[in-house]
C-alpha cells in the first residue's frame, strides 16, 4: 500500500510520544549515568550466520524487535533492535555471492523499510521510504553484493527514520573480495568494527529522542557498539579499523591522543586507490572511514584516546562528547601483516567526461528542509540521467547555521572539488556520503548505473531527511541498460511485504 505525508505522521506519532521525556523524570546527569569513562570492556557485533546456503545465495533471517538492555550499569533501557539487539548483528559476505535477508515486522509496532546503504540493490530492494513493512509482515530483500566495502543497514521509513535509527535499528554489512583478501591488510580479530553513535537518557535510564524543534538530534553519550565509552585492551600490532557514524545527527572530528596519524585506507565505497595518513578527519552521519592504527611502536601500559574535536554546530554537552572510546596496550603479539603502498586500482573521473552538471541547493525554508525549495514527493523525479551516463551534481549549502551529510543511493561517486579547491586527501575515493559544510558548495561526479529506476537522495542528518530534505532521480533505461539486465521496477508495488507467518527460507 502506498501511505501519504499525513498518515505516515500519525503513524510516527504512535510509538513516538514514548521517546520524550517522560513525566517527572529529567535527563540524566553524567554522574547519574554510572559511568566512569573506559572502564566497560568494548565489545563487537555478533556476526551473523546464514540460515542455510546454496551454490550462489546465502540466506538470511532478522527479527525487528522491541528488548530491555543495558546500556549503563544498573538500568533498562528500551530499544527497538534487529534480532533484539542494538547494534544488529553483522553480515559478512563475499562479492558475487547473493545474500536474501527476511527482515519480520512482528511485534515491533511501527512500519520499517530496510536500506542496505552503500549496495546497488534494485530499487524495490533499496529501502525506499514509502515501501513500508507494516507490523505483522516481513520482506526478502536481495542483495547482489556487488561491492567490496563496509556498509551498514538501518531504517527508512518515510518521516520516521531517525527516530527508528535512534531506537537502534542499525547494524553493519561487510562485503569482501578476493582482492582485498589478498593484501596483507590485518584481518580476523585484528579486523574491528567501530559504530559510533551518541545517545541521551532519562534518569530512569530510557532513552530521549529530542530533535529540537526538528532541527537536530544530540546525544551527550557516546556509545561504540552500543557500550558507553569503551575500553579495548590491543595488542602490540596493527589493527584495521571499520568506523561507522551512526548518530542521528552528530558529526566528529576524529583524532589520537597521542598526535599520532591514522593510516587511511577506506572511504564509504571500499578501499582507497593507496593509504594516506592523516592526524584527523572529520566523520558525518552515514559516512564509513577505514584505517589501520600500528600500536606496536607504544609500550605495554600505553593508553591512547580516541578523541573528538566537535565540529561546528554540533551540541558538546559541557566536554563529555569530546573522547570516544580508549585503547590500552596490554600485551605482545606476532605481526605478519602490512599497509601496501597500492591497495586497489583507481581511475579517476574527469569534468570533460560528464554529460551535463546538475545542482542541487539544501536550505531551511519555512521550518521545512528542502532541496531546490521542495519537499519530498513520491510523484516527482529531480533528475532522470540515462543508464550509463557520467553526471556532475553541485550540492550547495548557502548557511553558516547548519552542515548536511548528503547521501546518493545506487551510485558511488568521486568528489571533484570543495569550494573550488582539491578534497580533502582521505576523501579520495569512491564515496556515497558528502559532507557538504557551512557555506560549502561541493562538486561530485559519478556514472549512473548498474541498475535502472526510481533512487533517492537525501541529507543523512536523517531529521533533516523527515521534515523533508529528500527526493529522487530516475535512472532511464535505454539499450545499455536492456543488455546489462537489471531493469528496476517499481520500488513500492514489485516486491510487496507479506503477512506473517513466514514460510521457512
């Protein structure tokens, strides 16, 4: 069924009242939180294991589901997570296979829609924002796994993103090639996931969605992983680090304690063409950094903090957002792997190769978000290249009083300039999230493809994305696009969610 702007608001307002402040309860304050920071253990996502498998596809099964856990020592909190859990559960998958993954609307008590963010999926399995999965429901989404990155997948549902997000629906997808398994990158345990997300609490310790007006939505606790402030015991060794922001609305500026440079080696798409080192970045929501940290030049009893310089126009909540999480140097380790000074072939797409630029202005105006002045419609196209075609888009933001992370789904893309001037180093790369900041116009450029269809392109605030910073391009079908075979098709009426019960995958 297709839902309108009013009913997806009622909606939102069912569950949502819940999320304020409840009556006669504050915030909680940093002592109340029980937390003295890096002092809870860090731990890592369960993986996730295929329900069963064949010769191409690999079947899996998440249950959207509301639990009580505990996020600080001695109180419950309420999530909404996959499988119960927040972050979900990680998928690992190699490129070429297929991944079918269920996800059940049971007994969660709101519409979802999936977005697997970072995959070329077909439109009708991209997590369209009106392609709802209503309680009692479920939908098998197919993935081709046609990339090699870290990804992650949340909630899309229209006008309700960023509370669901921040309820917990949120978990990281990691898709591997024989390329990357070749280098001598490090891997297995020494391969960690970091997702970054900042929380608010009541003093009876449930969580408080607050987007100020629907302006922004701030935390004044960090979580890696879901736990407060972590503290990672490392050994002397190298480490690859797969950092995911996950907040609602916060952006970082990530550094090392110790002055210490990161090795850069991923953007959102994948690896890098080759590493660069860099003594800090800034991070926005939805973007994905990869870097390998070397600790075997510190000394067993080390401590090195991961810190965050707030960038402007982020809440900072008296310095408590200003360190994320802790590594301690514990002990010794063997070491075989390394950072090759090449790590996957690039080629860089030039101006003179585009066939035509478009722009697009992200602006607050009468207490909506818009793009090029206009709200989300589900019946209007901004855009409609052709299959194959190689585009420039301009996004522009003309305040000072607010950044937008601007996501492109089904294309990766390459950024041409900031300001007229070169991207930043670690930026270099095939990227679906664009941090355009104040008063930032950026230029990226990208070819349109592999698929055919309806898409859509928001700012990744996702309050900014509700009150109505979204809308869609086309992607035409011509002769190309007919031998290539992934003709999209409706993303509402192809693949429509069914009721519940599931039959076995």
């Amino acid at each position: 069924m297709k839902i309108t702007r009013r009913k997806a608001l009622q909606l939102g307002a069912f569950a949502g009242g819940a999320l304020l402040l409840p009556t006669g309860l504050e915030r909680i304050s940093y002592a109340q939180t029980a937390v003295n920071k890096f002092t809870l253990p860090f731990r890592r996502p369960p993986v996730l294991q295929p329900v069963r498998s064949d010769a191409q596809t690999d079947y899996y099964e998440i249950t959207m589901r509301k639990a009580q856990v505990e996020i600080l020592p001695g109180k419950s909190t309420e999530i909404w997570g996959y499988n119960g859990i927040t972050p979900g559960p990680t998928i690992i998958q190699r490129a070429g296979r297929q991944s079918v993954v269920r996800f059940i609307n049971n007994s969660l008590g709101v519409p979802t829609s999936t977005h697997l963010h970072g995959m070329a999926s077909l439109p009708q399995y991209d997590g369209y924002a009106e392609d709802l999965t209503f309680p009692g429901y479920y939908k098998d989404y197919y993935y081709p796994n046609n990339r090699a990155a870290t990804l992650w997948y949340h909630d899309h549902a229209i006008h309700a993103t960023a509370r669901n997000v921040y309820m917990g629906l949120a978990g990281m997808y990691i898709v591997q090639d024989q390329t990357e398994l070749d280098l001598p990158l490090p891997k297995g345990e020494y391969d960690v996931p970091l997702i970054i997300q900042d929380k608010q609490f009541a003093t009876n310790g449930s969580l408080i969605f607050d987007d100020q007006g629907e302006k922004s939505q701030f935390g004044d606790v960090i979580v890696v992983n879901g736990v407060p402030w972590p503290r990672m015991e490392v050994a002397r060794r190298k480490y690859r680090f797969r950092a995911l922001n996950g907040s609602i609305s916060r952006s970082y500026q990530l550094s090392l304690s110790t002055g210490d440079s990161f090795l850069m080696i991923g953007t959102d798409a994948g690896l890098k063409p080759a590493p660069v080192a860099v003594k800090n970045f800034r991070f926005a929501s939805g973007e994905r950094y990869e870097f390998v940290i070397d600790f075997s030049k510190y000394p067993i009893g080390t401590q090195i903090i991961l810190r965050n310089t707030n960038p402007k126009n982020n809440d900072e909540y008296s310095g408590r957002t200003n360190e994320i999480m802790r590594f301690d140097v514990v002990r010794d380790a063997p070491d075989d792997s390394s950072v090759p000074s090449q790590l996957r072939a690039f080629t860089p797409l030039l101006a003179s190769q585009a066939v035509r630029t478009r722009e697009f202005r992200y602006e607050r105006t009468n207490g909506l978000w818009v793009i090029n002045g206009k709200v989300w419609d589900v019946n209007r196209v901004d855009g409609a290249p052709q299959f194959g075609d190689i585009e420039i888009w301009r996004l522009y933001n003309n305040s000072g009083g607010w950044f937008h992370p601007i996501h492109l789904h089904l294309i990766d893309c390459q950024i041409l300039d900031r300001n007229g001037r070169a991207p930043f180093s670690y930026e270099v790369g095939w990227k679906d999230v664009f941090y355009v900041g104040e008063n930032e116009s950026i230029r990226v450029i990208g070819k349109f493809g592999p698929n055919t269809g309806k898409y859509m392109q928001h700012c990744h605030n996702t309050v900014h994305e509700d009150h109505d910073m979204m809308s869609q391009f086309e992607v035409l079908q011509n002769a190309q696009a007919s031998q290539s075979g992934n003709i999209g098709q409706d993303p509402i009426a192809t693949a429509r969610p069914k009721p519940l019960p599931a039959p076995p995958l």
